[in-house]
C-alpha cells in the first residue's frame, strides 16, 4: 500500500490565483482530512469528509473547498490564493466505525507559497 | 473548546538520556490521545495512540501514558538516540469533534551524541 499521497510536493502561487492540491489514500479509509501547519505550529483542520459525498468544515475553511466524490480521492481547492494561506498542507486519512476513532495516516505534505 | 498545550517547546539532551515529553489537554472528553513524530520537511509519523479507556501503550524504547481525568499525557523516551531528533506532536480525538484532532505545538527534541 503507498498510503497517503499527495501532489505536487511543493507550489509557488501568485496572490489571485487558483489551484487544486491532490489527496490519495489506497487503504479504504472512509473518514479523510486536510490540515494546515504554519512554521512553528501544531495542524489546524481545514476540512474534513466521513464517506464520499459527505464534507465539512473544521478550524480554518475560509478560502479553500473541497468534494469527495470517491473514496479515494479528496482534492483541496484554494480560489484567489492570499499570502496568508502559505503553508504546508497535509492529507490525513482514518478508519472510523460507529463512534469509535481510530488512527489517523498523514501523507507527506504539499508546501504552498504564495507571493 | 479544546486546547491542548506541550511542554517544553524544546529539549535538548545528551545521547543515553531517558526524557519525558509532556502533554496537557484541557477538556477530557476525548475518544483517544495520538503522538506523533515529524522530521523536518516531512509529514507526521504516529507513534502510539491511546484509547480513552488505556492508561498508557508501549513501543519499543517509547511509552506513552494517559490520565484522562487530569488532562495529562506524556511520553517516555528511553535511552535516547541521535536519531530520535525530531518534533513531536501530541493530538487529542475529542468526543464532540467527529474525529477532527486537535494538536499542540510540538515538542522539538535534540539528542545530541
């Protein structure tokens, strides 16, 4: 299993600009994630989905979307990048049953500048 | 909401040194506790997660323990090693959050040799 990935590695965006970073996971997890870490912090959550077809929000939504349209796959899209959403990006994924919460699997991060 | 704090920000410790890294959370309604470690540049690695209902887990040189009722985790590092160097990140699972953890800032540790 190749776990969590995610593409690109790194960005480089200009302000006002657009782009979509690309989650995978390949271990059937329904619940996935995308966090954000700033130098010298812990992860806040962006947003989060349960199964295909099911997103929310979490800590810091404003300025991304997201879809979940297969299980697989979970794409973070940021419209009209600002400086202030330069960051490191991680996808995480989990196997959640009923209320039990289970072990979280982080990808290896996208690092986002934006100037 | 939940806030979950670690101390020290940083520890730097000789080679051989067992080290304890602290976690403190301030509201003990969570599912589980999961430490993880994160090399520079990298993505998060789990070390051990606990269960609510565990009072510690161990793997290998690491122990980490829970004591939900005082919001207090740690984690026990035994006879460290240079490549132990690293941060590490302990998130809790809340009961009202759906799985959404919520992480302190890190400990960032250096075993120097």
């Amino acid at each position: 299993n190749a776990g969590v990935t995610q593409t690109p590695k790194f960005r480089i965006l200009k302000i006002g600009q657009s782009m979509t970073l690309q989650c995978t996971q390949d271990m059937n997890h329904n619940y996935m994630y995308w966090y954000r870490q700033d130098p010298g912090m812990g992860l806040k959550l962006i947003y989060y989905s349960v199964g295909a077809g099911i997103t929310d929000k979490g800590e810091v939504p404003n300025g991304y979307n997201v879809s979940r349209s297969t299980t697989e796959d979970f794409p973070l899209r940021l419209e009209l990048a600002a400086p202030s959403q330069t960051s490191v990006y991680f996808c995480a994924s989990s196997f959640n049953i009923d209320m039990s919460a289970y072990e979280q699997y982080f990808g290896p991060g996208t690092r986002l500048t934006v100037t | 909401k939940q806030e979950v704090t670690q101390i020290p920000a940083a520890l730097s410790v000789p080679e051989g040194e067992n080290l304890v890294l602290n976690c403190s959370f301030t509201d003990s309604a969570i599912y589980n506790l999961q430490w993880f470690r994160q090399d520079p540049g990298k993505g998060l690695t789990s070390l051990l997660l606990i269960q609510s209902s565990q009072r510690e887990q161990t793997s290998g040189r690491l122990n980490a323990s829970l004591d939900k009722s005082s919001g207090r985790s740690t984690l026990y590092i035994a006879a460290s090693q240079p490549g132990d160097s690293a941060t590490y990140l302990c998130a809790v699972n809340p009961e009202t959050s759906g799985s959404r953890l919520t992480f302190g800032e890190g400990t960032q540790l250096t075993v120097n040799p």
